[in-house]
C-alpha cells in the first residue's frame, strides 16, 4: 500500500510537471512572436532547465547511504525505465544517432539494433540476479562472486580500475556534448561552455547521489521525449503531409532515393568530384615522391612565409601562411601519414552519393562483405556492452525486488523505443530537406545556419561549403557538415521558430547531462566504496563514505571536462570504444558469475585482464588517433568494434583458468543459488 501510495504521488508530481513545462513553451512561443530577443530565449532555455534540476538536487539531497548509492531501493519499475532511459539517451543517442545515419545510411542501423538489442541481454541474463544480490555497485558484485585464495580484494580492484576507465571514456563524450550545446546557445567559448555545463552535473549528483540523479532523470527524459517529436513532426508534415513520422518515412525514403539519382546526374555534381579526384591524384604523387616532395614543399612554404614579410604584406595573409607552415608535416613519416589521410578524404568526397538506403555499399564484393562484417561485428559489440555497462546495470539496484527489476527493463526499452523508432525518420528527413532546399542555392543566399554553426568552432568548423567549381551554386559534393550537429540545427534547417532551436538545445542538454551524471557517479561509488571503504578503511562511517564519494565526483568531472575541452575525437567514435572496452572488460565475468558455478576467482582475474588487454592493443594497432594503422586490421573490422576479439577472449581465458584451477568455494556457489531465485 505505501508503494502504491508513492507511485501515484509520483505520477502527480509529473503529469504537473509535464503541464508546466508545456506552459513554459507556450509562453516562450509568444514571446518570440511578439519580438523578445531570440538570444534571451536560448538563455532562458538552457538556464531555467538547468535550474530546474539543481532544484530538484536540492530538494533530494541526502547523506544516507542507501538513498545516496540506489536511492534507497525504492524506485517504481515505471519510473526507474523512464530514468534508466534518459541516462541511455545519452548525447550519442540524441546529438549523433541521426547525424550517424544522416551520414551512414543504412550502416548506421547497426548502433539501434545493437543498443536495443543490449538490453534483451541485459533483462535475460544481468538485471535480475544483481537486484536479487541488493548491494551498491557492480565491482561489489564481483568480488561476493569470485572470493578464493586471493580474498576478494583482487576483483574488486580489477572491476573498479575498468569501471572506472569505462564509464570516463564514455562521460567524456557526454561532456564534450554538453560543451556543443551551451557554447552554441549562450555564444561563450566551447571550454568554458563546457565548464559551464558541468555545474549542472555537479548540482545533482553532488548534492543527492542517486537519488537525486534519478528524480531528475525522469524529468529530463520528458523534455528530451518533447523535444525530439516536435521538429520531427513538423518536418514530417511539410515533407509528407503526414504528421507521424514513423509512418511518413517509407514515403521520405522513396523521395529522398529519387533525388539521390539526380544529383548522381547532374553534370554540377560531377564537375565538383572530378576537383577531389584530382586532389587525390596529387597526393599521390607527392606520397611516391617522397622524400623529395616534403623538402620541397617545406622549403616552398618557408619561402613563401618571407616573400609576404619582405613585400609587407597584410598581417592576415602572413598569420595564415605561418599557421599553413606550423601544421606542415614535421618528418617524412608524418607527410606519409598525413598524405595518405588527405588522399583518402578526396577519394572519398569524388564518389557518387551513396543510396541510403543501400546495406553495405562497396565497389567490389569483397569490399561489401567488409562492411556487412562491420556492421554484425558492431551490433555485437554495443550488444554486450549494453550488458555490462556498470552505470546502466547499477539502476537495477534500485527497485525494490527481483519483479520490478525484470519491469523496469520493459518500461526502459518502450520509453527508448518510443525515440529510437524515430530517429531514422528524422535523418532521412533532415537529408532529404538539405539536398532539396540547400543544394542549388546561390552561395549569396546561404542561410544564416551555415555561417552561425561554421562559426561555433572555428578551427574545426561544424559545417564547411566552398565554390570549388566557382559556378556560384552549392553543390552536394561542395558540402561537408558534422553528423553531430544534424538534430541541433533541424529547427533551424527546417525553418522553424527559434523556441524550438531552444527546446531542441534543452533535450540535447538533458540528455548529455542525465548520462554525465550517472557515469560520475558510477565512478566516485565505485572508488569511494570498493576502494576506500571496502579495501582501505572498512570501518569509515557512513557520512565519511558519502563525503568521500562527493570528493571523488568533484575530483572525476573536473578532470573529465578538461579531456572534453581537448576534443578528443567525435561522440559516436568514443561512446562506441566505451562500449567495446566494457564487453571485453566485464561481460564473461559477469554472465559466468551468475550461470556458471564452475568459474572460479583465478578465471575471473585472467578473463577480466585478457580481454581488456586484447581490446586494447586491437584498438592502438589499428586507430589512427593512437598510432595505429587500418592495415594492421584483423579480418577487417574497425577499431571502434575490437570488442568481437576481447569478449571471447574473455570468455575462453575464464573458462580454461578456471578448469585448470580449483573449484570454487561454497560461498560462491551458495551466492550463485541465492541470486538465481527469485
């Protein structure tokens, strides 16, 4: 009866909440209609939500270590799949999923089926057992699990050490979302606007843990679930006249196809490729004449840097010519390495527009059974990594029994269902839009949302369109636009009210903001209780344990930002490698742990240290980035899925180990049994 009592004083809260919020809109609306400055409106949106959930952080905050750790394992199985959700849809899943297959078409599937996919995993094989084992974190999980001659201490140490590194790889990529977002809306600098973003995260997590984590959570997956529809459908409706999009999107397609054709027709187009291809010819030649051809050009350069100081020339052109000079190669190894990426790029940018709808595009058999291969190796990876990402599994800590826990996964993969089933829709319709009202246009009328996102990062702009046939007219081949910025900028594209562009940037922020803050607090838990309390001081008091943990946090997320403000690479790239490193990492152990007895301590050790160890070396053989080479590929498969080679790694080392080791213990063998009844 209490439960009951709370579920439905949770529903009030939202159905008000909800109703608020549309009020909010409303009013917003208006007010941009009678004139108020749009910039306030981006302001007003960014910071009444952020407010709104440093509110909620202080309304929840708490120092009990249950509610600070799982919210005091109470969370109704509806609303901790809404909460689950928003921390799910993170900013890969709002910002770059449809930027991902507004550029990949077809391939880019391979990231829904796979993070949908994970949690049929996660439900049949994790979600109940660590409910029913009712501790805090995933490393407590393991350690309980896998104790033997080395106590349990080893595990935990191990688990903690790549939960940590799992979760920060992946918070880096939400905080760099974040920095996108508020640096695009306020117009401060993309670091500060990072740093900016990251007192939101803060306020909640720091203040009420888990708690207040989840409360808004909820709240941010109603904005981000209002946010997403309304441009969608608006698109859908001037494109299709059909306002649900899920269901204008056979017909998007069919138009989207037919235009793909013309423009593969037009001689504009092929004018503008033939330039790539004689850029990529160039490169060539200047690879085969290397080293030849990087002195000359050095010298070419240097020369050039004088000729204008000599001449008193303006200060742009000679600052530009020495920028030019200071990102020249600096060793033959770094021009052939350069070269061929340039080469490549050109290569690339002169082939015809590829079919989105087209599975595995590649000009030979062999080059689409590459692709078909990536494409299973990737579902596969995000797969099981959604299976044992600890801040996801963590949330099923939280509801009050086994029941809920199998509940909560249901109500988690409807409420992602209901943005997922949209998010190709609003890729095919954002193309669709862009190569009907942008190609063709005179680069004098250039709309005014390609020069604001070029200038959102100006040493590497989000969007870049040049004259390089100079006939005056965009062409598609002219274009180079950043999948991350296709949902941010479709109100804008589409011609809509800037109060959308503001609701768009308030679900982007949710979303970035909901995941950030599970992942830190995933990690500060995880080295404040396994680590301190568990390893360094068992006999800390509950408050010093919070306190500790709220250190941590703040120590984590300011570290985070500050690989966030380097750029490391793009969104989807990082969230993918989290998600291989964490399938490799913690996915044999944790599915062994709970189905088989036979897995022993030793086992877990060696599996957990294997598997990570060969995601990690496939990773800095074959990404560019870290040093690697695609030519070091094994079977073809890219870096970003090196996950399909560490989990069997994984799982073949605990299984060996552990057969060539002693048994467990009966500890481990009657936590085994608990756990599996329900």
């Amino acid at each position: 009866m209490p439960h009951n009592s709370f579920f439905r004083r949770l529903v009030g809260y939202y159905s008000w909440y909800t109703v608020g919020f549309a009020i909010f809109l409303i009013v917003l609306a208006i007010l941009e209609k009678e004139g108020f400055p749009r910039a306030w409106i981006g302001y007003m949106f960014m910071f009444s939500t952020i407010v709104l959930y440093a509110g909620i952080g202080v309304i929840s905050r708490t120092s009990d270590v249950s509610e600070y750790y799982v919210a005091g394992r109470r969370v109704p199985a509806l609303f901790n799949g809404m909460a689950t959700a928003a921390d799910w849809m993170s900013a890969a899943s709002f910002i770059s999923l449809a930027g991902g297959l507004y550029v990949m078409g077809f391939d880019g599937l391979a990231y829904i089926l796979g993070w949908t996919g994970g949690y049929c995993l996660v439900v049949l094989l994790i979600a109940p057992y660590v409910n029913k084992f009712g501790h805090y974190t995933i490393p407590d999980f393991l350690a309980e699990r896998y104790t033997g001659r080395y106590g349990n201490n080893v595990v935990r140490v191990l688990a903690v050490a790549f939960t940590v590194l799992v979760s920060f790889t992946y918070v880096v990529a939400q905080i760099y979302g974040v920095g996108l977002i508020t640096s695009r809306f306020t117009g401060v600098d993309f670091s500060v606007g990072i740093f900016l973003g990251l007192a939101s995260i803060l306020v909640c997590s720091f203040l009420g843990g888990m708690r207040a984590i989840t409360w808004t959570q909820v709240a941010q997956y109603i904005i981000m679930l209002i946010a997403y529809m309304i441009p969608v459908v608006w698109l859908s409706v001037k494109h299709t006249n059909v306002p649900i999009p899920q269901i204008a999107y056979g017909s998007a397609l069919s138009k989207l196809s037919e235009r793909e054709k013309e423009l593969n027709a037009d001689p504009m187009e092929q004018q503008v490729r033939a330039v790539f291809r004689h850029r990529a010819n160039e490169y060539d030649a200047k690879i085969k004449a290397l080293p030849k051809s990087w002195e000359d050009g050095l010298m070419e350069m240097q020369r050039h840097v004088e000729e204008l100081k000599r001449s008193n020339a303006s200060l742009i052109d000679i600052k530009a010519a020495g920028r030019m000079l200071a990102a020249y190669p600096k060793d033959v190894d770094e021009a052939a390495r350069k070269w061929s990426e340039a080469k490549s790029f050109n290569l690339a940018r002169a082939e015809p527009v590829v079919a989105h709808t087209q599975p595995f595009p590649g000009k030979t058999p062999e080059a689409s059974d590459t692709k078909r291969n990536n494409f299973m190796a990737l579902v596969l990876c995000l797969m099981m990594g959604t299976a044992a990402l600890p801040h996801i599994l963590v949330r099923y800590y939280t509801t009050p029994s086994v029941a809920e826990a199998r509940r909560s996964v249901f109500w988690t993969l409807f409420f992602v269902m209901l943005l997922y089933i949209t998010v190709p829709a609003l890729a095919v319709l954002v193309k669709y839009d862009i190569y009907t009202s942008l190609v063709g246009t005179e680069f004098s009328k250039l709309p005014s949302w390609v020069s604001y996102w070029a200038s959102v990062d100006k040493i590497n702009p989000l969007v870049t369109i040049s004259d390089l046939n100079l006939d005056g007219v965009v062409q598609l081949a002219e274009i180079v636009m950043d999948g991350d910025i296709v949902v941010l900028a479709t109100p804008e594209i589409a011609g809509l009210p800037y109060v959308i562009s503001g609701l768009i940037a308030a679900g982007g922020l949710a979303a970035a903001l909901s995941t950030a803050d599970g992942l830190l607090l995933t990690i500060s838990n995880a080295l404040s209780h396994d680590i301190y309390y568990k390893t360094a001081d068992p006999r800390a008091s509950t408050q010093k344990r919070v306190t500790i943990s709220k250190l941590l946090l703040l120590v984590v997320a300011l570290v985070a930002a500050y690989a966030a403000s380097l750029k490391p690479g793009d969104i989807l790239s990082m969230v993918g490698a989290a998600f291989s490193l964490a399938a490799s990492a913690l996915f044999a152990a944790l599915v062994l742990g709970v189905f088989w007895k036979r897995a022993n301590q030793q086992g877990a050790i060696a599996g957990m240290v294997v598997g990570f160890a060969v995601c990690v070396y496939y990773m800095m053989r074959t990404y560019p980035a870290l040093g690697g080479s695609s030519i070091n590929q094994w079977f073809g498969i890219a870096p970003i899925s090196a996950g399909v080679f560490g989990v069997p790694a994984g799982f073949l080392t605990i299984v060996v180990v552990s057969l060539l080791t002693p048994c467990p213990d009966q500890r481990s063998n009657a936590l085994v049994d608990h756990i599996r009844v329900p």
